[in-house]
C-alpha cells in the first residue's frame, strides 16, 4: 500500500519518475513497509556496461539477507520483457557491484497490477530471484482524515 506517496491515479506508464520521486521522498516509509533490515543504496542506481549506462530505479541492501535488492517500478501492467531487463541488471549487480561475501542479487518489479499467468510464463524458466508485486493507492481518504482534509476532487477544483 503506497498511500503515503500521494499520487494521482494513472494508466501512463511513462511517468514512473513521479513514483519514484515519491518513493524517494518518503523513503523511511518505504524502507518500513519492506520489512527489517534494508538499507536505501539509491535511485537511478548508475551501472556503466561496455560503455553504456543502464539505471536501476531503486537499489537496496539486506543486511539479513546478504543481497543487494532492485527495484524497478512500472506503472501500468506487467510485462514479460520487464523480466529481461531485471535479468540483466542482477547480471551486472552481481558481476560490478556485489562484494565477495554477499549473496546473489535479488529482483523486485513493482507494478501497479499484473495477471498471474502472464507472470506465470515468464517467470517459468528463469534461475535468478526475481518477482513481481503490485502496488495501490487508496481512491478516498482514510476516515479519520475525510473531515480534516480536502479529498482529490476538492484540490483539483482549488488548482
């Protein structure tokens, strides 16, 4: 549940920066929600391979799990070719970043929905540990908060 970010729903999968953003700025949150134990590495993490720079949305260490941790965030569907690209990432993590005593990196696609079967077979023969889950906003504000604040509709009118 990513209500804390505050951001508007949307089917425009292009602007996952305005996620990110919102991650990063509530990260201590974010890091909660995760579990214990992680520690926040970056955004826009930087690998450079043969010349080229790649960029991992969100990087983090486990510090119980003895992995670096990615994760790509993805407004809209999951798609099999998310897969490739995380495959690729772990791939270079594991051979640039990860030191002697960690462990094999591990992949998170956070989409805002998926369907199981699409995941299904494209997850079917990979060996790296890669998954993806989903994320949600909440459409109306929490009850405590309806007579506090103004709702989506009533800021828009003021904007």
């Amino acid at each position: 549940m990513l209500d804390y970010i505050n951001i508007e729903a949307s089917d425009d999968e292009s602007d996952e920066r305005v996620l990110e953003s919102g991650i990063v700025g509530n990260i201590r949150k974010f890091i909660m929600s995760l579990g214990k134990d992680f520690s926040f590495i970056g955004s826009q993490h930087r690998l450079v391979v043969e010349g080229q720079e790649y960029f991992i949305d969100l990087l983090f260490f486990n510090r119980q799990l003895q992995s670096l941790i990615a994760i790509e965030l993805k407004r809209g569907d999951f798609k099999p070719e998310y897969l490739g690209k995380m495959n690729f990432y772990l791939s270079a993590l594991d051979d640039l970043v990860r030191l002697p005593h960690e462990n094999p990196s591990i992949g998170i696609i956070l989409c805002k929905s998926k369907k199981q079967r699409v995941v299904e077979y494209a997850f079917r023969d990979t060996t790296k540990p890669m998954g993806v889950a989903t994320y949600k906003t909440a459409e109306k504000l929490p009850t405590k908060y309806r007579n506090i604040l103004p709702d989506a509709e009533r800021l828009k009118e003021l904007l």
